[in-house]
C-alpha cells in the first residue's frame, strides 16, 4: 500500500462493526469508528481495543441527521485527513408484525439504516471523485433480499440499500470510485450467539446449507477484499455472504 488509507466504519463498535475495524486495522487502514451519541460505553471500548493492539479515530455521529454527518466528517477529514473507504454498516432493528408497527418504528429503522447511507455517503463522494480513488461498501442483509417475517421496515431499508449502490455506481464508475453491496445472513455476532440454542438449533441453522453461523470475520474479509486494488472492476455488486440461505 503506497499510503496508508483511511477507513470510516460507522457503527464501528458493534459485533459486526468491531470484527470490520479491527480486520481492516490489521490490513493496515487507518480506522475510523462512528458510534452513536447515546453509546455511554464507547470510550470502555476504545480502552479495550488500545489493550490489544489497536489505535482507532473515534466520533459520535448521528448517521440518521445529515447535518450531523456533515460536521462531523468534516470534523474527521480535518483531524484524520481524506476519506478513502466509507463502509456503512450502522444499522437497527425494531421488529415487529406490520399491524403492530407504527410510523416511528418505521422512521427509525428507515432513518438509520437506509438515510444514512445518503448522510454519510454525500459528505465523502466529492472527494472521492476529485482524487479518483474511493470505495464505499454499503452492508445490507440477506432479509433484503428474500423478505422476513415481522421486519417490514428493516427489509425494506436493506433492500433500498442495494438499489442506491448500483444508481450511484453508475454514476462513479469513470471516476475511480466503487460502490458496493454486501447482504450477509445469520452471522455469529454476540446478537445472534444470544439466541437461545433451541430456536438457534430449530428454527435458523436448518434455513443455512451450511449448518453454521458465519463468522464475523468472514465478512470483515469479503470487505477487505472490496476495498484492495484487486476489486477495482467490481462495482454495482451485491454479494451475498449466508452460507447458502439465500441464492439467487
């Protein structure tokens, strides 16, 4: 790597967002994690990570509020340097069956899984544009594709989500710059994990050819991937990564 790019990884300090900053760490980015204002345990995190090796940029950031995004990226570019890689992971969930739903359940699913692809996105295109470099990989899920039970709204933000990489990556191709979807399935994420080994056993792992959950790291690599100069001519691509649950 001639120089060390950077990296923003919102939702950084999750259970999927903690394996992608620290993988993307040890390729040798220079991380960034977002984490929301209401986070009261992110600088516990950020100790706990110094402790095994790792030096991450952390910032509150409101990705469903656009202005919020804006200075706060131009708060990180001025402190951090240019943008490189923006990989949008901050995301959640409100399920419930769509008679039980209401229109806040709605927005705030919506706001921050799929608004804020545009939040973030839009503060760090230009200069991705202007120095002919840049990767954005937006993580949807494999319930965007094929649907679930009592998750309207998440479905629908995550399939969004696929729609506003490939118009944008149309939009970016000639300039350096790719746009990517990826759609993971049942991943071994401490969320998941606390399943009830029952309904794990039951009810999930009979849906994954496979017959396991993947591993955190697993995806982490498939973003490593997207991000390296070997994933250039891929751009548009929603690649699923659910151990079979879903082909298509």
């Amino acid at each position: 790597m001639a120089q060390q790019r950077i990296a923003v990884v919102t939702g950084g300090m999750g259970g999927l967002g903690e394996s992608i900053s620290t993988k993307m760490a040890d390729a040798g980015y220079r991380v960034v994690v977002t984490y929301s204002p209401s986070n009261t345990k992110w600088k516990g995190w950020i100790d706990e990570m110094k402790g095994r090796g790792y030096s991450f940029g952390a910032y509150p950031v409101d990705v469903a509020d656009f202005d919020d995004t804006a200075a706060k990226v131009t708060q990180i570019q001025k402190e951090m340097g240019a943008i490189d890689i923006l990989v949008n992971n901050a995301g959640i969930t409100r399920d419930m069956t769509f008679k039980k739903m209401t229109k806040a359940d709605w927005d705030a699913v919506m706001h921050t899984n799929l608004d804020s692809c545009f939040n973030m996105t839009k503060q760090v295109m230009d200069g991705m544009v202007e120095r002919q470099w840049g990767r954005v990989i937006n993580v949807s899920s494999v319930n965007g594709q094929k649907g679930a039970f009592g998750q309207t709204n998440y479905s629908a933000a995550k399939a969004g989500i696929h729609g506003f990489t490939k118009a944008l990556a149309l939009e970016v191709a000639k300039k350096g710059v790719t746009i990517n979807t990826i759609s993971p399935g049942y991943i071994g994420t401490k969320m998941v994990t606390a399943i009830p080994k029952e309904i794990l056993d039951s009810k999930i792992l009979p849906q994954i050819p496979l017959g396991r959950l993947g591993k955190p790291d697993e995806v982490a690599g498939l973003i490593i991937y997207l991000c390296s100069e070997e994933a250039a001519f891929v751009t548009g691509a929603n690649i699923s990564i659910n151990g079979g649950q879903h082909m298509y």
